[in-house]
C-alpha cells in the first residue's frame, strides 16, 4: 500500500505540473479519434520484444506512450497501466490487479478529477490511437452509458471544485497549532489559508448544510457581506452574520486568535 501512495502521488505530481504550464483541463472532452480495439487487441501492446508497441488507455481512450517507455515499458514505474484500460489505478494509485481495471465505480468527486486531470495529460502529451472496445465504447465506437456517467461525475466534480475554491475565499481557513500542554489555538492573518487578502478575520466554526461537523475559516468584519460589494445597504459586518457560523466559546468575538485550554 506505501508503495500505491508513493506512485499515485508522483501521479497526481506529474498531473498538477502539467495543469501548470497553462494547457486546457477540459480538453479530455474532445472526441478521440483512430480505430477501434477489442481489450484482446491492446493487451499485445504492453511494449515486450516482438510486440507491436506500447499503447494505455483511460476511460476507454487509447494512447501511443512509446516515448515514454521507460515510464511505461517492461520494468517502468508505471507499466502495469499499459496495453489495458487501468483508468481506476489513476485515481487510486492501487497497483494491484484488482486496482488495475477500468470500473471506476463509487470514486470521490476528487478521485474522478484526477482521472480527468489524467486524460488531459496524455491528450497533451501523448499521440491518440483511438478508442478501446469496452465499457465506455461499443463495438461501433459510440459512447456507452458508463462513459457518458463518468463525464456526467467529473462535470460534477468540477463544478464542486469551483464552488470549493470560492468559498475559500470567503472563508480562509484559519491557522491552527495543538500541544497536550497548551490545548488547541486558532488565529488568523492575511495570509492564512493560502489565501492572500487584504483583511486578516476572526476565527470561528463554519458547519457545511446538513453536517454537524465544522473546521475553523476566518471571517471578514467589515463591509458588506460576500455577494454583496458595492451594495450602500448593509450593516458593515463582513459575514460575521451568516448562518452557517459560530462563535468559539470563551473567546472574544472579534480576536484575531483564539486559544482553547484542554
């Protein structure tokens, strides 16, 4: 399993250096192009001496990764991906044979955005041979159900993402330090989070909908509330009203830090 972690790690590396260098995150949208093979077919493509080369495929999208071979081939890092559709692997780093199939069934939201990260990369990176008779294509390359509920989940997904990263910029998560000594401390800063701003907050607990569980996010105290900017009509308190949030008890509400004994 260490070594699963490691190598989806170096995955999810490769994946995020790749987004970097500015190329299209949704270009795993366009449609392939090439011929059709059966999984007998590109099972003859793992890169072995007297085989005809080196192909992979992700949800059922059939690459050419002979430059890559010594990523790829006999005794690469990552050979188990080729000649098959591993695309499960790609989300959850299993290795195994039970991890290096193509039902990518129950994966987080996060997980189907690393495939997705995935197949933008090797679209970028790699020639497209075609398409992988199979769980995503049929026998006249058409999308299948499953396919068409994998692109339906990483839209979702992205979406989510989206949503994620503005409500971190409504609200930072805090720092945060624990001892057994000293117990739990909170505080916030212009910078905390990640998030650069012109505003450092208070601390206090954001519960999500529905969910009794909450994590520390800095508060803004002045001006309108989020969504709101440039409206004359508020009451000059940031989002220090929202219902989603609640004071720390035995902390003073408009501290910047925040310290709970044990």
């Amino acid at each position: 399993m260490r070594r699963g972690a490691a190598v989806a790690a170096l995955l999810c590396l490769g994946a995020a250096c790749l987004l970097g260098r500015g190329f299209d995150p949704r270009a795993w949208l366009l449609p392939p192009r090439g011929r059709l093979l059966s999984a007998a077919e590109l099972a003859r493509y793992r890169g072995a001496a007297g085989e005809p080369g080196l192909y992979l495929a992700v949800l059922g999208r059939v690459f050419d990764v002979e430059r890559g071979r010594r990523h790829y081939g006999p005794g690469g890092t990552y050979s188990g991906l080729a000649g098959r559709d591993a695309t499960r692997a790609f989300a959850t780093g299993d290795f195994t044979q039970a991890g290096l199939v193509d039902d990518i069934s129950a994966l987080s939201p996060g997980e189907m955005l690393a495939i997705q990260s995935w197949l933008s990369f090797y679209r970028h990176s790699y020639h497209p041979v075609g398409k992988l008779v199979g769980r995503f294509y049929d026998e006249n390359g058409a999308p299948t159900e499953a396919l068409r509920q994998a692109e339906a989940a990483i839209e979702e997904a992205l979406k989510l993402k989206a949503e994620n990263e503005q409500r971190k910029q409504q609200f930072p998560p805090c720092n945060s330090e624990w001892s057994s000594a000293k117990g739990s401390r909170f505080w916030c800063s212009k910078q905390s989070g990640g998030v650069n701003r012109d505003w450092a907050g208070v601390p206090r607990k954001l519960y999500r909908p529905g969910s009794r569980e909450s994590h520390c996010v800095c508060v803004r105290t002045t001006g309108p509330p989020w969504g709101q900017v440039g409206s004359s009509e508020h009451s000059d308190r940031g989002d220090l009203d929202n219902p989603h949030l609640e004071e720390y008890d035995g902390c003073h509400p408009l501290a910047q830090q925040c310290a709970l004994m044990v």
